[in-house]
C-alpha cells in the first residue's frame, strides 16, 4: 500500500514539474492598475516592476530614506534615469521599467520659499 502511494505521489509531483517547465518559455506582461512613484511606493509595491525583486526593491527604498534624510525638500527620483542611483540597477531594467513608473515633482515648503526670499533681500 505505502508502495502505490509513493508512486502517485512521484507522479503528482512530475507532473507539477512538467507544467512549471513547460511555461518558462512564455514571457510575461505586466498587468498594473496605475503606475508606480518609487518615492512612496513600498517595496512589496516595487516587486511587481519586471527585473526587480525583493532586494533591488529594498535598495531603492533604503536608497530613498536616506537621500529623504539629507535632502528634505526634494525627491530621490526625478525621472527613471535617477533610478540608476541605486546599486544593481542599471540602464536595461530602467529601461524595462520606465513605462510603469511616474513621477511627481515635489511643491518647495513654505518655508523652503520663505528662506529663499530672505536670501535675496
């Protein structure tokens, strides 16, 4: 009995690795419901982009807090090219990937604009 259980087991699982196989070849696309603004997108948001995983999506969140950090008043990502910024990802994902993305340019503060008046006076 434990004999052709084993064996349906065995079959089960070859099947199942003949169907994962089989769809590699297929090439996927991306279905998002609006695009993706990596200066607030959380990494599991990130993930979803094609070539990036879950340790270049946490690269360009850790990339992120830290330019947040020096430079208050404006944002890490400009444009897709910034995205080159952050170690592992070069032109070819940007490229990938610039389709899903966007990009909002940040309002100075009013503080911000109140310091640059008094400069000039």
């Amino acid at each position: 009995m434990a004999f052709v259980i084993s064996i349906v087991v065995a079959v089960c699982f070859s099947w199942g690795l003949v169907a994962n196989f089989a769809g590699h070849g297929q090439s996927y696309k991306i279905k998002l419901d609006e695009k993706i603004n990596p200066n607030n997108a959380p990494a599991a948001s990130l993930v979803r982009l094609s070539g990036i995983g879950i340790s270049r999506a946490e690269a360009i969140v850790a990339y992120r807090e830290e330019f947040n950090q020096k430079s208050k008043n404006r944002l890490a990502f400009q444009s897709c090219n910034d995205l080159q910024k952050v170690k592992g990802i070069g032109p070819k994902t940007v490229q990938n990937i610039s389709q899903w993305l966007k990009f909002e340019k940040k309002e100075p503060s009013r503080s911000h604009i109140q310091g640059l008046v008094k400069e000039r006076r």
